[in-house]
C-alpha cells in the first residue's frame, strides 16, 4: 500500500467517524434493528417461541439497539384477550419494549373488541399489511 492510500484511508475513514457522530438523534435512532414478528396462530407453543425470540434479540443485539414489533392476526389474536395464557408473557415484553400489535380485520371477524383484549396492545387495520409495510421499510421478517 503506497504512501498515498495510506493517508486517504485515514482522511476518508476520520471523515466516516466524524459524520457518524454529526448525525442528529433521529438519524442515529433509524440505525437500529428492526424486526417484524408474525404470529397467526392460537397455539401457547407458538407464541412462547415468538416471545423467546424476542426477547433473545434483546439480550443479544441490546434492547436499546433494537425495534421488534409482533403483529398477530387470524387465529393468533386469540392469544391476545385479556385473559390469554401467555398474557402475562405479552405483558413482560411489552414492558421491555417490545411492540405487540393485533390486527384488527381480524378482531371484526372475531367479533372482539378492545375491551376484550389485553389492555397493553396495540393495533394495526391489516396485520398482512403491517407486516408488507415493515419489510418495505427495511425490517426483518420473522414467522417462528
């Protein structure tokens, strides 16, 4: 490597370090992971598998480092009333950060309303459609 690469690396990689921190909050905080979840069935298994990974995804990458969103529709919605068996699971995450969206076409089909639901969801008109939006924007997809 000539004398000359050798000073434009440092300049061009002094110049990405300086930029890096120049950035604003917003910028710095679009830097993070992002992760979309479905979970569409009504199976305890299921979802304690989607909430395992999420919360390993927090242990492993940092919480803060990090958006994961889970978007339930069709049967998994079920799991999302207010007295659901993994409630207080969705509960636990939900604490950590994580974004727990129920679908609600679904929830119309259901016949269920918010006061059915566990009371720290949100919700989302299509979670097909929540979940096409989110990887349009860059996120991961997961379906465990």
């Amino acid at each position: 490597m000539t004398t000359m690469n050798k000073m434009m690396g440092a300049l061009l990689g002094g110049a990405m370090l300086i930029g890096a921190f120049a950035l604003p909050a917003s910028a710095q905080a679009a830097d993070k992971s992002r992760i979309v979840i479905q979970v569409s069935d009504s199976d305890t298994a299921k979802w304690d598998l989607a909430l395992n990974n999420a919360k390993n995804i927090q242990k492993d990458v940092g919480a803060d480092n990090v958006v994961i969103e889970i978007v339930a529709f069709g049967p998994g919605v079920n799991m999302l009333k207010a007295e659901s068996e993994v409630g207080n699971r969705i509960n636990d995450a939900i604490d950590t950060g994580v974004q727990v969206n129920a679908c609600q076409n679904t929830m119309r089909n259901f016949k269920l309303n918010r006061e059915d639901m566990n009371a720290k969801v949100g919700y989302v008109p299509s979670g097909v459609v929540e979940i096409m939006q989110r990887q349009q924007q860059g996120y991961a997809y997961l379906r465990p």
